[in-house]
C-alpha cells in the first residue's frame, strides 16, 4: 500500500499543477465525450515507471497503454492514472487517481488485494486492503447503515453520445422505476469516486453499466472492505473483471432490491 500511495501522490503533483492551468492542456479527442489530455499520459507513466521500480515482476493493466507483463503473471496493477477525465477539462474537481493490485490465486482464480482512489483535489486517500478493511487516509470507513429507499441517495453513471443504444434502454428503465423510490441520484463522473464514496457512507448504492476494469477494480474492494456489497446485476462477484463490467454496488440493506431493479431493466423488451 505504500508503494502505491508513493505512486499516486507522485503523479498527483503534476495532475494538480495542470488542473489549475486546465485551459492551456493541449487535448486530443478519442470519441465523443472521451478525451485524452497530455495530463493523463504523463500521470499514467509516473505511475508505472514509480511501481516498476518498486514491483519489477508485477503485470500492468493500464487505461492508456494497455495490458503488458505477460499472461502467466501472479500479480498485477490496474492503473486508471484520471478517472473523470471531462471533469477534469472542465476544471470540475471530483477526478481521482485509481490503483488496484490484482493477485492469481495457485486454482487460478483472480481476487483484488489492495486498492486505492486518491482524490487529490479534495486530499482524499481511499485505500483497502483484503481482510484489512477500507479507510479515508487514516480513518477506517464503512457502508452506510440506512434501510429505507425513501432515505437513500443512489450515484449512476449516465449514458452520453458513443454509448450505444442498448446500454441507454437499460439505464432509462433503472432510473424511471428508482426515482420515484428514492432520496436523490446523483452523477458527479467518476465511477472509482462513485465507489470510493459508497464504502465511506456517503452514498448507499451505485450501479453503471459497460465500465472498464480500470474504472472499477480499487473501487469494488473498497465497498467489499467497508462491508459493502459489490456484484454484476445478477448477484455474481465480480472477480475476473473482463472487458466490460457491469457494477452494482450497495450497503447489505439496499443493495439487493437496487440489483434487482437494474437486473430488471436488463431484461429485453419488445
């Protein structure tokens, strides 16, 4: 955990140094509503070349560049170097820097061991350790304990322009059957912040569809480490994190009937 938090504070300096100077960042344009600034490559290589250093036998799975290390690796980084890249650009400060390390079990199966999400505009450090538990810098955290959906305040992740259509006809369905039932939704554009802020109690639950290993992984051992649930809408942990995750996440109480719902929403219609 060390070794990581020396990373993510390291390409914090210079991400904070560009968020203050946001418009004069030199952007290029992947898609639609996704862009790559210059401080997200630079912040992504400080923090591989900083757990090189450290971990010189560890894999990489990083947003930018890719898998690298080899198929046979024991252990493995997950590396988002700026999740919430468009807030970022648009000098909104709710950005992280996301680190997750993923361990090979001897039967094969894959399980996260650590995780982080510093927030480095807010100084916020959230961090978990399997079986240590999930903390807020040094402050131990967990779930929120509400039961009622009339009490609770939900975060999602809305679909915009290059989602296609078949993730926006769930999303809509999810979000017209829990408003009604609930307190608030809420999209602030940072999933690993999403997650980050259901282990700490701020929120009582989050589900988004199509997100990638990166965005998620430090963030699921969060929720699991504060008490948490953290699953796909059908119950099953998320573990392997292929290509594409489907998260619900939630306290014991709430995140059941919130699965259910976007399970629901799932199901095809005519």
């Amino acid at each position: 955990m060390t070794v990581m938090q020396n990373a993510a504070q390291k390409a914090a300096r210079r991400l904070l140094r560009d968020f203050n100077e946001v418009e004069q960042l030199q952007v290029s344009i992947k898609g639609p509503g996704d862009f790559v600034s210059q401080a997200d490559m630079r912040a992504e290589a400080t923090i591989r070349e900083e757990l090189l250093r450290a971990r010189p036998g560890y894999a990489f799975l990083m947003e930018e560049s890719g898998a690298s290390g080899g198929d046979n690796w024991t252990w493995r980084w997950i590396v988002d170097p700026l999740d919430g890249t468009t807030n970022f650009l648009h000098g909104i400060p709710q950005w992280a820097i996301s680190i997750g390390l993923q361990r090979r079990l001897p039967d094969g199966s894959l399980e996260m061991a650590a995780g982080l999400v510093y927030n480095p505009a807010a100084n916020e450090m959230f961090w978990a350790e399997k079986g240590v538990g999930a903390f807020l810098n040094e402050r131990r955290i967990r779930v929120s304990a509400r039961r009622d959906m009339l009490e609770a305040l939900f975060a999602t992740g809305i679909p915009f322009a290059k989602i296609p259509a078949q993730r926006r006809l769930p999303f809509a369905r999810t979000l017209g059957a829990l408003m009604p039932q609930v307190a608030g939704i809420r999209r602030f554009g940072a999933a690993a912040l999403d997650l980050a802020w259901v282990a700490a109690g701020r929120y009582e639950g989050f589900w988004e569809l199509g997100l990638k290993p990166w965005d998620c992984a430090a963030g699921l051992l969060l929720v699991r480490e504060a008490g948490g649930y953290a699953t796909d809408p059908d119950g099953v942990e998320l573990n392997d994190l292929a290509d594409t995750v489907n998260v619900v996440a939630g306290n014991p109480h709430l995140h059941g009937p919130l699965r259910e719902l976007v399970a629901e929403s799932l199901v095809a219609r005519p």
